[in-house]
C-alpha cells in the first residue's frame, strides 16, 4: 500500500520573531501568503463603502546569509474593485547585524500585469533595534517610493514613507 509522508527540513532561523535576521539565511526558502481586505470609501455620497480583497502570495530564497531574491505577486478576487495584479521582485543586502541591531537595504519594483504599468521603484531600510531582549523598534523598508509609470495627470509620483514598528 502506499501512504502519505511529510517532509520537514530544518529551519535555519530562530523561532522568535524578535531575533530573526533582516534577511533569509543562506539556501532557505520561504513561501508565503495572505489575505487582504481593504475598506475603500465610496466615489459619492450616495454609495456605500466597497471591500476589495486581494491574495499576495510570495516566494523568497536566501543567496547568502547576507543576501535574498523575493518575489511578490498579487491575485486580485474582485478586480473591479482591487484593480491590481502586482508581479514584483525585491532585492535585500543585510550590511550590518550584531546582537542588538541590524539593518538590510532593499530595492524592489516590478509591473502591474492588469494594465501592463511599471509599478513603483522602492528603496529604504529594513532596521531592527532590540531595545531587551524582548522587544524592539524597528522600520520595515521600502521607504522611498519613485513612479515609474505616469499618473492620471502625466506625473511621476514620488513619496517618503517613514513607518515605525513596535515588536515583541
């Protein structure tokens, strides 16, 4: 008879998020996914508020210790609403780690493949300052966000996010 087997391969990362590296280890790989439900207000007062929901499904592979490819693609349920079919690449280098803190940089764009549009270039630092040892402040990256496709007005948007996070 035949019967299912699971496969499990060792995890070269600590459990804790807390004490993760900015980047994959060297020969790990991670797939992910999600769901997104994002609340859109009404074009005019007479209608309602609209839900968009969205699956972003990714795939990432640590180069080096230092070094990690991730990809990004994006599955619009409602496209009327959402809009979006994102295939994106993003690129970390993690320069500096000790016990404390670390910091990789990051450059990710890619193309909306619901209207052929180059989506955003992004550059920023993902930073992580353990303030004990369990807990910390810490910003995501991608914090500069360069259009590369015009918008509705023939401009290329350029932003300056600076988010911060707390961590446990």
């Amino acid at each position: 008879l035949l019967a299912p087997t699971v496969a499990l391969g060792a995890v070269n990362q600590p459990l804790q998020i807390i004490d993760r590296p900015r980047t994959l280890p060297g020969g790990e790989l991670e797939i992910n996914g999600g769901l997104d439900l994002t609340r859109r207000p009404s074009g005019d007062a007479t209608d309602s508020p609209r839900t968009s929901s969205f699956l972003p499904l990714g795939i990432a592979y640590g180069i080096n210790n230092d070094f990690e490819v991730r990809a990004f693609y994006g599955l619009a349920l409602n496209p009327t609403l959402t809009g979006r079919t994102p295939l994106d690449v993003r690129l970390a280098y993690t320069f500096y780690r000790d016990s404390v803190f670390s910091a990789a940089g990051q450059v990710r764009t890619g193309v909306d493949l619901g209207n052929n549009q180059a989506r955003p270039l992004r550059l920023g630092i993902n930073a992580f300052y353990k303030l004990t040892p369990t807990f910390a402040v810490f910003t995501p990256g991608e914090q500069l966000h360069i259009g590369l496709s015009a918008d509705g007005a023939g401009k290329r948007p350029v932003g300056l996010d600076l988010p911060v996070g707390l961590g446990l």
